[in-house]
C-alpha cells in the first residue's frame, strides 16, 4: 500500500528523474528491474542513478540509465543546499530505496516529487509524493520488493532480469587476460566465489566441497579451467583451493576491479557460487550458473529472476532454519548434478 503527503493530482510528465540506491553490490544490482521499468514508462525522460561510491561502477553504461554517480548518507547531508547546483528542483520525480533520512531529505530538496518506503519518521512520510509499505522480511522477492515504488505511481515491470552491460573494451581487455593465464582454449571454463562476505559466514559451503566438486569436474572434462573470484577477505580460502588446483586454477580474488570481474564473469561457460554480491553480478550476465541458498535466505527472495539457465540450490531446510544451520547439508551430488545440467544448457525446471 502506499499513501501521499500531498493533494492527489496527475503526475505531469517527468523529464528529469533521480533514483537512489546506497546498499551492497547484489542489493544495487537487485535495483535495476525497477529503474528500467521507470526509463521504459518515460523514455523521454533523463535517469540519474546514485549508489555507494564503492558500487556505483556496476550501474555504468547501463542503457537505460544517463548518468551514475556516488551519494553517502553523510554526504547527503550537505547536498542540494543553497549554493549547490541541485538546489533548485532540478529533477521532476525521485526515488529512495533506503531508510536513512539524510537521502530522503536530499530527494526532498533536490526533487518536485518524492517516492520511497515509509520511513520511521511521520513528519518526513508527510512530505512524500507517496510512501509506499515495506512487506515483511523474506515474504517478497528482492526485485519485487523494489518494483514496488514505481508501482506505487501504476509503472508496470519491464522484465525482472538484473541489468549489467560489459562494454567491448572490457570484452578485449578480458580475452587478453584469459590468454595470458593460458585459459582461452579451456573447456569449460568455470568460475568459482566460494566465499560470502564474514557477516553472512553462514552461507558459505565448506571448502572441502568445493575442492571436490572441482575434483569431478575436471574427471569429467580434463580441459577444464577454473576462475576464483571473490576478495581480501576470503584471501586464505581462495589462495588453499588455488594451490590445490595449481595450474587448472587462476586465482583473481582480490586482484581484480568490480568490472574487470564482470567481464571475465561474462566469458565463463559455467559459474558456482554462494549467494552474495557476485552471484547476484553473475545473474546480471544471463550465463549458466549454480547458485547455492542457505535457508535463513532462500532463493525464492534473492535467486535472479527471467535467467535462461540458472540452477538455484536451496539448502535442505529452506525457510525452516536459523543461521546457525550448516551448509554442509548441501551435498557434493546434489551441486554436481545440478552442474552437468547447466553445462548441458538444460533449463531448470
């Protein structure tokens, strides 16, 4: 449901609209149905996209986005103000994804009209063009949840894909680097996250399974290359199953930019990983791809939606579990299974 704080009339034609977003990669990314949806109701209209300043370069060159740019919530503070260009109303309509009141007060200040969940304060709901209702925790998928504000102004979907565009320099730039590690004839070529950031440890799949999984793939296709993704955090794992690989394995943790991960993500044949923000980057590139779901957070909220060939696997108590439930619980055999479906381009039923 959603409410407005000011008298109903039509909404005119916007030809400038602000969407903030400040959040984690997968969150930024789970963003990007809901302003495509908003550029295909206006596509006349200018969309200018703020994230954190950490996750505003995988919001780039998307084409139904003009401009990108970083935004903080201590920033926002000091943002929009007298003597700062944006002081004056320069976006027809805005949208805020967040609960932080200094982004919403920017929007305010910055925008004709504001859209965003309700807030903890009333006084700042009262100024909103429409404060839309946040469903509960783990009701509602992550792209859903975030359709729900150009809904609240009747903006249908325009398809619930994540949205990522790897450019042709970045294409170039990435087959360089496949032929320099020796793994442009690799077949298949295999990316690996093995790690979720230390606060969601619990969604992690033992080290040893991923050891044997690569194991059976490389039994069953001795060409076969693996890529480790991930960053500084999961150095110790990444760098133990690189070692075990030796040189069936490229070790790209905490070497690689956001994008220039993105762009070797776009060259793998096959990805495996545990839900986290890659994942969600991988589910943005449209390519076979394992995806494995602790039940505290199963995939029926955050599994990428409108993916040609993705196999989503939950772990054994989805939706029945706490964090404390061991991941270990999902098998070898059930990721390898799901693997040589995908290798095979086998659509998930």
């Amino acid at each position: 449901m959603s409410s407005s704080g000011a008298t109903e009339s039509a909404l005119p034609e916007p030809r400038e609209i602000l969407y903030i977003n400040v959040s984690r990669i997968g969150d930024t990314l789970l963003v990007t149905p809901a302003v495509r949806a908003v550029a295909a109701r206006w596509p006349q209209a200018r969309i200018t996209l703020l994230a954190h300043p950490k996750r505003e370069e995988v919001l780039r060159k998307l084409p139904f986005v003009q401009r990108t740019g970083g935004i903080e919530k201590q920033r926002a503070r000091f943002m929009g103000r007298i003597g700062n260009p944006f002081a004056d109303k320069a976006y027809d309509l805005a949208f805020v994804c967040n609960f932080d009141a200094p982004l919403v007060d920017y929007a305010l200040r910055v925008a004709r009209r504001v859209v965003a969940f309700r807030q903890p304060d009333a006084a700042l709901n009262r100024r909103l063009y429409r404060a839309v209702e946040h469903p509960a925790l783990q009701t509602t998928h992550a792209v859903d949840i975030q359709l729900m504000l150009p809904a609240a102004l009747g903006v249908a979907p325009a398809g619930k894909a994540l949205a990522y565009c790897v450019t042709a320099d970045e294409s170039q730039w990435a087959a360089g680097f496949l032929a320099e590690h020796r793994a442009s004839e690799a077949h298949p070529l295999v990316g690996l996250q093995v790690a979720s950031f230390p606060t969601k440890a619990y969604r992690d799949w033992p080290p040893g399974h991923f050891s044997d999984l690569c194991r059976r793939i490389r039994a069953a296709w001795p060409q076969a290359h693996f890529l480790i993704f991930g960053g500084e955090l999961e150095k110790a794992r990444t760098e133990a199953l690189a070692a075990e690989l030796g040189n069936a394995a490229t070790l790209c943790a905490g070497r690689l930019s956001l994008r220039e991960t993105a762009a070797l993500m776009n060259c793998v044949d096959l990805y495996v990983g545990v839900d986290t923000g890659p994942t969600h980057l991988m589910g943005a590139l449209q390519r076979p791809m394992v995806a494995l779901y602790h039940g505290y957070s199963p995939s029926r909220v955050l599994a990428p939606l409108d993916h040609p060939c993705l196999w989503a696997i939950d772990h054994p108590l989805a939706d029945r579990c706490t964090p404390e439930a061991d991941m270990a619980e999902i098998s070898v055999d059930h990721v390898w299974d799901a693997v040589q479906q995908a290798l095979a381009g086998t659509p998930r039923p």
